[in-house]
C-alpha cells in the first residue's frame, strides 16, 4: 500500500471482496475519498504464503512477472 501512495495511485483496493463492497469503494472514489486497503491479503504461492515472502524476494517475483531478467545476454 505504501508503494501505491508513493508513486501516486489515488486508491488500491484488492478484488478479493464482494461486488457490493467494490461498488462502494467505487462510489466513494467518485466523491474524491482516498482509499486504501489496511494491509494485504495473505494469498498461497504454491505451497508458500505469500506473508513468507522477503522483501527482496517479493521483487524478484515481481521482476519475473514483468518479464526484467529475461533479455538474451550477447
């Protein structure tokens, strides 16, 4: 949450909630309500919680999702 503050995301909420919730995250968005989730939710990586995860580790899984490492070296 605090990277999405930092590079300037009005509000982050994650999708792992109800419709209605959404609609009323929504709602108050239009209204200029900042909103931000208190924490983030613990998800399963295979076998792994993702609250297990370093946070050097966290960047290298999200360096591999954007496909940063995977350039041909000459």
């Amino acid at each position: 949450m605090e990277r999405a503050r930092e590079i300037g995301i009005e509000s982050f909420w994650h999708k792992d909630v109800s419709e209605e919730t959404i609609l009323d995250i929504i709602n108050r968005m239009l209204v200029g309500e900042l909103i931000y989730q208190n924490s983030t939710p613990e998800v399963m990586l295979g076998s792994v919680k993702s609250t297990e995860f370093t946070p050097m580790e966290i960047q290298v899984l999200r360096l591999l999702t954007i496909g940063a490492g995977n350039e041909e070296i000459a």
